[in-house]
C-alpha cells in the first residue's frame, strides 16, 4: 500500500491546453465571487473596529470626567471638615525698608 501511494506521488498529472484554460476560468469565477465576499466583510470588519474604537473613547472620556468630579468633591469634603481661622494679625511691628541710594 505504501508503495502505490509513493508511485502515485511521482506521476505528474498533464493537463491539456483546453484543461488548463478550463481551470484558470474556474478559479477567475471562484475568486471574482469572493472578493465581493470578502469586500463585504472588510467593511463590516472596519465598522466593527470603528465602533469599538468610539467605545472606548467613550469609556475613557467617563473615566476622565469621574477623576475630575472626585477630585472636587474630595477639596469640597476637605473644605468642609476644616473650620475656618480667623486671620491672625501680627502685631509686630516691622521695619521700614527703604531702598539704597548711590551717590
């Protein structure tokens, strides 16, 4: 059995000119029906990966928007908790300062 398969490997098959042209149509049939397929599917693969695209960019745009109304609400809560001072004045009185003069 092995032997029938390994002869049948080295025979080469010879085609006829009508053969050939017979199977050249066949696949420029083939493949002209599936690049219309295949046409098909890249644009619904590039509106796939459009709106994917648009999701994310939407989820990071509310990620964004979150981290900035945490962080206000955060200096909101901290302004809150403190009580606030009364300014306290200094007393002390300072020196005038004045500006030296060349002559």
């Amino acid at each position: 059995m092995s032997q029938e398969t390994n002869n049948q490997e080295n025979t080469e098959h010879q085609y006829t000119e009508e053969q050939l042209k017979s199977m050249r149509a066949e696949m420029i049939r083939y493949y002209s029906e599936e690049v219309k397929f295949l046409k098909k599917q890249e644009e619904f693969e590039r509106l796939s990966a459009d709106i994917e695209e648009h999701k994310v960019r939407k989820l990071t745009m509310m990620h964004r928007s979150a981290q900035i109304y945490a962080s206000i609400d955060a200096a909101e809560h901290e302004a809150q908790e403190e009580p606030e001072e009364d300014p306290v004045k200094d007393t002390t009185e300072k020196p005038k300062r004045t500006l030296k003069t060349v002559e």
